[in-house]
C-alpha cells in the first residue's frame, strides 16, 4: 500500500466524537513513550502528522487521522505513565476500553512494545484483556534499530514464549524502527489485505 493523502480529523474524549464508522479503522496504542508517534509519522510519510514529545504521556484523545480517503489511522492514549494521577488513569482507561468495545468499524488494535523491554504487567494485561473481550489485535515491536540483528529475534522469541504460557497461538508480529522505517511495509501490508473483510454500514 502507498499512502497518497494522511490527514488530521478529529479528537475525541467520548465514542459520540468520533467519525462515522463508514471506514475501516486501526488504532495504535501502548506505554508511554514507546514510540508510537514516530512510528505513525514513519507510516504516513508525514513527519508532523502525530505529535512527538520527550514527554510521555502527551496524547489525551483518541485521535482520527484519515488515510487515502479509505481508512482511519487511530492514535489512542498511552498506557502506564505514572506521572499522571491515578483519577486521570482511571479515566484515560475508561475512554480506551470504551472506544475499542464500541467501535464495530475498528478491524484491529495494533498494541506497541518496545522491543528492548522485558514482557511488562500492564502490557500482559492489557494483551489479556483483549483476548477476553474477542479484540482482533497485532503485535508492532517498535525501536528496533536501538539492538543487534540477532538480539531482534531473541527478543522476539522471548516476547512469544512469554505470550504462549496464557495463549495458544500467538497474534501476527511485526518487527519496526520508526527511524529506518523497518517493518513499514509489513504494516501497511496488514492493512491493505484487512481492509479487504471490512463491510460497510447501511
């Protein structure tokens, strides 16, 4: 897939805000600084299209951004950042969960882990929840040229033996670096052939 046209649409706190659900839809969501802006940005081809900062936690909203005219690039808040109090968490959570149970137009959840990290609880249980609640979800391992090649698939391999201890298959993974644009083709790839099931509302 080659993206022609990314634009910004909206910012939403609650799911009334957002779009119409006439578009296939994919959200990106993870910890806090994990590299998700930098990784949509490296998607699009557009530098500025979501806001990067040294500050975690920037992102607020759900936020809707067009591509090609077809479908929504989603930029969910992330999770985990302990600066912020445990009142705006708590409502952060809920807008989330909220968003992805009501969304039938949301074709999958694309969870971001950096790849340097250890398996971490929120993420697990984040992972968990999904599965519970029977949300089609992808594995996007961000800042991959932060390692060694084979360090890459040791991590990997560490990342799914962990998974496999509560699942019993593992969901799709795509290996990334934002910098190099590792992986974008794989994303994109994903998207395109996704996009393919998704029906259109009457």
């Amino acid at each position: 897939m080659k993206i022609k046209y990314a634009n910004y649409v909206t910012s939403s706190v609650t799911l009334n805000q957002c779009p119409p659900h006439d578009k296939a839809e994919y959200a990106f969501i993870g910890r806090s600084n994990v590299g998700k802006s930098s990784l949509i940005n490296s998607l699009t081809g557009y530098k500025k299209l979501a806001k990067t900062s040294g500050s975690p936690g920037k992102t607020i909203t759900v936020n809707h951004f067009i591509i090609n005219n077809e479908w929504y690039l989603v930029d969910l808040p992330g999770y985990g950042y302990a600066k912020r109090s445990k009142t705006e968490r708590a409502k952060w959570s809920k807008m989330i969960k909220t968003y992805i149970l009501g969304r039938d137009n949301l074709l999958t959840i694309f969870v971001l882990l950096d790849i340097r990290h250890e398996p971490q609880k929120n993420d697990l249980e984040f992972i968990d929840w999904l599965g519970i609640s029977n949300i089609p979800f992808a594995i996007i391992f961000t800042k991959a040229d932060k390692v060694k090649p084979l360090q890459k698939t040791q991590l990997v391999e560490a990342y799914s033996k962990k998974l496999l201890e509560n699942w019993e298959e593992l969901p799709p993974m795509i290996v990334t670096s934002a910098t190099k644009h590792e992986g974008r083709d794989e994303v994109l790839n994903f998207v395109e052939e996704t996009n393919k099931i998704f029906i259109k509302p009457y």
